[in-house]
C-alpha cells in the first residue's frame, strides 16, 4: 500500500485520484508522521460497504443463536410464505 502526505494530497489531488482510479490501491494519508485516513476508489468503498453489511448480519444471526432467538424450521417457512405472498 502507498503512503503520502496530506501536503501531497492538497498539491496533487488530481493526479492521486487518477493513479486511484486506476491501480484500485487505497493510499494512506498521513498527517505529522501519523496515518489520517484512507483514500480508496468508490467501487472498492461500495465492496466494502457491502461485506461489512454482510458481516454484521451473520453476528447478529450468532447472538440470536446465543441468547435462544431461533425458531424451529417450520416457523421460517410459514413466515417466509406470509412474506412472499
């Protein structure tokens, strides 16, 4: 992963969004030595929008498994049917 300053970031933004377009590399952006964010193309972005939402479906899917909020398969497909009507 490439690294640049903010400074590079403000004198050269074109040029930057251009290479990231492109290559579909994120860049780091530090500010004083320290990393500040990210700078990722939208389609990368949109991905891991994506995943990130589907992440967090399965943990909500473990816990209710956890703490006993399943039901039995029958009563999925009689709501699934309700659903689908």
């Amino acid at each position: 992963m490439r690294t640049e300053l903010v400074t590079t970031l403000k004198r050269k933004a074109t040029d930057l969004l251009s290479e990231l377009a492109k290559d579909k590399e994120p860049i780091l952006i530090t500010q004083h030595g320290l990393p500040s964010a990210y700078l990722v193309d939208v389609d990368s972005y949109e991905k891991l929008q994506a995943k990130m939402k589907l992440l967090e479906g399965i943990a909500r899917g473990e816990r209710a498994v956890d703490e006993g909020r399943t039901i039995s398969n029958e009563q999925a497909k009689a709501k699934m049917a309700r659903w689908l009507k």
